[in-house]
C-alpha cells in the first residue's frame, strides 16, 4: 500500500512540472510603439489545429493585417524583432495566393467606430507546441503583430498589409 501512494503522489507532481504551453495555451497584450496596450490575444491548442482569438478595445476604426510572426520579441517602434511571419511550410503569403498560405496567415481584423474588434480565426495543421516543425511556440517563441493596413491576401510576403504597429509576444498560459 505504501508503494502505491508513493508512486500516485510522483505522478501527480510529475503531471503538475509539464510546461504551460504543453497545456494548451499562449496568450499576449499587444501593445503600439508607445507601449499603449491596444489589444490582447489569445492562443489554443486544438483537435488539427490552433485557434487564434484577439480582441482589440484600443484601435481606430479601421480594418487591419494580424498575422503570426516567427520570433518572440517585439522590440518598437517598428517591431522588426518579430522577424518574419511564421511559416514553417515554406509556403507564400495569402490565402488567395496559388503558391499560398503559410500557417502565420490569419484574417483581417476589422475595428469599429468605438475601438472594438474581434478576430477568431483555426490554423488548421498548426500546433501550439511540442518540439515538432509545425510548433508556433518553439525555441525563439512567437509574437503576433498588427499592422497599419488590411490583409490583400494574396502579396508576398505580407499583402501589402503595411507597417508593424503593434505586437505582442505570446507566452505560455
């Protein structure tokens, strides 16, 4: 008997030292250059995928590029720290491109009269972690980066979307 409790206490706490993002989550304020937090994002591991929520309350009206970049850090004003999109396929920019999309594509976000806008969006073959080519949150980590124009869907590298004008590093939940 004494074993038995030996061994479920070990196990409860080995289930407790897993890494956050193992636990299917990421999340990040998204700040502009002024370090005004203009949105927050939301990341989720899923069954095929992960699903992309950002909610904005600080924005002007307007409809906006959002997409995924490969590098954790978003050093302003221009956030070019963030490196590229994330794009481990290899693949163009846009869904509308032939030669496209890559997994840091996501929706443009569109932003209301009073600042508010949601974008929800499934990244359908992506994952959130895990050590494999297809993780969003690998060694450098990941940030999500808002930029100054919308989405054309279709121009590589980045559909004409613009400068960066807000980002945030993602980090595990």
């Amino acid at each position: 008997m004494r074993r038995l409790v030996i061994g479920t206490t070990f196990l409860a706490v080995g289930a407790c030292a897993a890494p956050p993002a193992a636990m299917g989550g990421a999340g990040a304020a998204i700040a502009d250059a002024t370090g005004r937090t203009v949105a927050r994002a939301a990341v989720r591991a899923r069954a095929g995928g992960i699903s992309v929520h950002v909610e904005t309350t600080g924005l002007a009206a307007g409809t906006y590029g959002v997409h995924l970049h490969a590098v954790g850090r978003c050093e302003g004003p221009a956030f070019a720290s963030a490196g590229g999109h994330w794009n481990p396929t290899g693949r163009q920019h846009g869904r509308d491109n032939p030669a496209g999309a890559h997994l840091g594509d996501l929706p443009n976000l569109v932003v209301g009269g009073d600042g508010r806008g949601i974008l929800d969006f499934t990244v359908a073959g992506a994952a959130l972690a895990g050590g494999g080519a297809d993780a969003l949150l690998d060694s450098d980590g990941a940030a999500i980066v808002v930029h100054a124009q919308p989405d054309d869907y279709r121009t590589d590298p980045s559909g004409n979307s613009g400068a960066r004008i807000a980002c945030g590093v993602l980090k595990p939940a």
